[in-house]
C-alpha cells in the first residue's frame, strides 16, 4: 500500500497528518501488517494531553499487545471512537483508520520525522 | 519452506517456526478454517521417543501417569511424565505401537531434558528408549474436512480410524506411514509422520495443500495452534503445566489413573489428594472490555492478588477475551466474579466452564 506523500511518519511506525495547528495520528500499513489481527484498540479520552515519543495508548492484535506513541505533543481534541466496535478498519486501511486528532503544542514538531519516502525505505531495511 | 509462503517467523524451542501465514489471511483466518474447514501445520518440532523390549510397558507404566495397559494396539491416549513431587516434565500423547512397542509424543522445548528423564527413569526395565525425532516430520491437516482431504492421499480408509486411534498406510505413495487421528486444535484431524528429508517433506506438504485445494485449506503458524488449543482448554508446558505445577492443580486427574500399579509422582499426588490443593486451574471470559494475557495478574474483589493467568487471548472462533487461570479453590465456582489486571486497570472476568469450545458431535 502507497504511503501518503503529506504525512510523516515515526520509527514507531505511526503516521501523522499535520493541518495547521491540528493533525491526525494513526499507525503504518507496515504497522498493521506485522501486527496481524487487530482486535482491540485503547486510546486516550478528549482532553488529554500527549507528549511527542510517549506512549498514548495500546493496539493489540490476537497474539501481542503493542504501545503506541505519539509522533508530536499536544492536546487531544478527537479520538475514534469507531475503532472500538471495529478495530478491524486498521487492517483494512490503516492510512485512513485514524486513532486521535491533536491541537499541536509545537505545529512545526513533526517536520523533522522522516517523508513517506524515507519511511519507505527504513521500512525495507527493517525487514 | 515456509518463508517461501511469505510467513512471519519465530524461534521456538530452538526451532525456526512459523507463527502465521500472511497470504493464508493471517492467525484468524487460519484458526476459523481449522473450525469450519481444513488447516494444516508443520508440527515437525513435536519429539518422538520410542520404548521397545520386552519390559517396555512395564517402563511406560512407571513413567506415564496413564494406563498404557489399558490401549489396544494401534491406540493413543493422552498422558504426562511427572516428577516424584507430581509436577510435570512434559505432557505427552503414548501410542501402542506393538506389543513391546510404544511411541511418545512429546513437546519440542523440553525435548532434551525429556529424553534424558526418560532413559534415567526406564533403565531398571528390560528396553531401550531412542529419540527419534529428527527421522520424522509430522504433518498435521485439522478441521471438519481433514478425512476428506488426506481420504485422496492414503490407501487407508480413514473412516475406520476412530479418535484417537492410528494405522500404518501409504499416503503420498510413502509405505508404512503413521496416520493418527489426533491433534492440537480441539477439532477433528490427523496427524501423519513421514520421513524428514526435505524433498519428502516439501513433496508431502505440497501434495496435501493440493488435496486440500478444494476445501480451501490454509496452511496454520503456532499463532493458530495456540488460541486453537486455547480454545479446547489443551495444556500448554510452561504455561497450565510445568515442574512446579501438580496434576491435581491442573485438573488433569482423570488422565492420572491413581489406581494402578505404582508410577514416579504417584505418592506425592496421594499426599496432596488428601490435603487438597491450594489453587486450580479455571477458565475465564472477560466480562468487560480487556484481554487478559499471559502473566497478568488476577484478584479478587477486594483487590487481593490470588493468581494468575497462564494463556490468555482473543478466541477467534468464540468472539471472547478469554483465559486459563490458576486461582484458589474458593474463587473456582462456575460464575464466580474475579479480575484480571491489564495495564494498571482490573478488568473483570467471571469464571466459565471449559472446554470454552467443543466441538459439534458428528451427525
């Protein structure tokens, strides 16, 4: 599956979608592959605060539990709630299955995380 | 082999194993085909120890808690080598091959220290116990449709081997192969065991994917395996099972056949027959939103820790969070309310009857 060009991408294989001061965070096709089965996501409540490289919630497939960490810090403003009836969405298009919505602390944080290119290609080495 | 089927890879026991298959659809994809079709594994790193002479059921008598006396040639039952304190070396499914003549089945991960207790333990008997396991690579094909996908490959009528019985046939034109219908999964199946060359094995494994096409067989990693035998309540070692826990705590005590002739660990279980046990093992489903795991804690509802989970999982076919636990006996009532920690949060849980699935007796 192609990564979007206009997000950014961790080493912790999440994703995020910076508009202005808000952005979208959700996990890797890559994520989602290696994960296997998602049967289960646990994510912040509206209000929260996140800090870039912590962890904000887990995603647990039928054989492990996996941590998830925030690629920027800020205030949680929308969280998905749909994905606690239908985790499976993150299997099915993890790019758009979003996990939570931020008001940036910093807008500029995430610049420095790698380009859907450079994700691409640490993905390979990885491998 | 495997990698060549694009599956992610895990060393287990010191084997290079195969946890599930991506392009079979994944764990749970594999673990439904089991229960609504056909799946099969590679199952090679299961041990094979054969005791042979004229003593030789004398031996498994004294090292097996079962009775061996009890099967018939061409007859398996499942059993467990136990210390003298009762507490497991392994689990292991003991097959009477002939009259001096039975073949364990043992675990992979304990497969050394197995063989090593075994040739200490029989060697007051007239027989010789050899690991051969490297000779064997055994296939497993489970599901409601395994007899009509090995059915192709054998010359042997399978229907006429019943549960947990096995007989020597040809199957992909390989003479003298053992055929057992027996498995891991809580389902129906087979389990064949052909010699462990590659091109043999490669051959095998292709011939029954081929045989299987029609029933849309997938090819099952230990992921499969695990919430499969979960879902059976089948004894993991180093999980419901280990040298610290005793058979009576298992609750496998109608495999232990006390009444018979004396075998290692016998006294031991009298003793603790008689004080009772102090904790057991029970099934739980989560009652709230959580998945208990492996390790996590349990406790009671005033919040003192009482024990244990020992596999805990989603269960693919059933749709629950559901675990095997040891806990007091006064926690083990059917609908008890317990809880399992999951990250900081108790989670509550309530105890269920196990087999959490059975499977649906044949019409």
């Amino acid at each position: 599956m192609a990564y979007p060009k206009d997000y950014k991408y961790t080493k912790e294989h999440e994703w995020i979608q910076v508009k202005g001061n808000t952005a979208t965070v959700g996990i890797t096709d890559h994520a989602q592959e290696s994960l296997g089965d998602i049967v289960f996501v646990e994510l912040p409540k509206v209000g929260a605060q996140v800090e870039a490289g912590k962890s904000f919630g887990t995603v647990e497939s039928v054989k492990a539990v996996s941590e998830l960490y925030a690629p920027a810090s800020g205030k949680v403003v929308e969280v998905n709630e749909s994905l606690n009836q239908g985790p499976e969405a993150v299997n099915q298009d993890a790019h758009k299955a979003w996990m939570i919505k931020l008001e940036l602390t910093n807008p500029s944080q995430a610049d420095g995380l790698m380009s859907a290119d450079d994700y691409e290609k640490y993905v390979a080495e990885e491998k | 082999m495997h990698r060549k089927l694009g599956a992610k890879m895990v060393d287990f026991g010191g084997w290079d194993m195969p946890v599930e298959y991506p392009a079979s659809g994944g764990l749970v994809k594999e673990h439904l085909a089991v229960r609504s079709g056909v799946g099969m594994f590679d199952v090679s790193h299961m041990g094979d120890i054969l005791i042979r002479g004229p003593q030789a059921l004398d031996a498994v008598q004294w090292i097996s808690m079962n009775d061996a006396s009890k099967l018939q040639e061409g007859q398996a039952h499942y059993s467990a080598l136990l210390y003298p304190e009762g507490t497991f070396v392994d689990d292991v499914i003991v097959h009477k091959m002939g009259q001096n003549d039975y073949l364990l089945v043992i675990n992979a991960g304990t497969r050394e220290k197995d063989h090593s207790w075994v040739r200490k333990n029989v060697s007051k008997f007239r027989c010789h116990a050899d690991d051969v396991g490297d000779y064997y690579t055994q296939i497993a094909i489970q599901g409601p449709k395994a007899q009509a996908t090995l059915q192709k490959l054998t010359n042997i009528d399978l229907s006429q081997i019943k549960n947990y019985w096995f007989k020597h046939g040809t199957v992909c034109n390989l003479p003298n192969t053992l055929i057992a219908r027996t498995g891991y999964t809580a389902e129906d199946g087979f389990e064949i065991y052909v010699p462990s060359d590659v091109p043999t094995s490669e051959r095998v494994w292709n011939e029954v994917t081929e045989a299987g096409k029609e029933f849309s067989i997938v090819p099952c990693g230990l992921g499969a395996r695990n919430t499969l035998r979960l879902e059976g309540k089948m004894a993991l070692y180093g999980h419901e099972i280990s040298d610290t826990i005793n058979v009576l705590e298992a609750a496998l005590d109608r495999y232990c056949k006390m009444e018979k002739a004396d075998f290692v660990g016998k006294a031991a279980l009298e003793k603790v027959k008689a004080a009772g046990v102090k904790r057991i093992l029970v099934g739980l489903e989560a009652v709230d939103r959580g998945i208990p795991r492996d390790g996590y804690k349990v406790f009671d509802a005033q919040g003192t820790e009482i024990g244990y989970v020992t596999s805990g999982s989603p269960a693919p076919f059933l749709k629950k969070n559901i675990a095997l636990a040891y806990v007091p006996p006064q926690h083990s009532e059917i609908g008890h309310e317990v809880f399992v920690e999951i990250r900081g949060q108790k989670v509550k849980c309530k105890v269920v009857p196990t087999p959490f699935y059975k499977r649906p007796k044949k019409a």
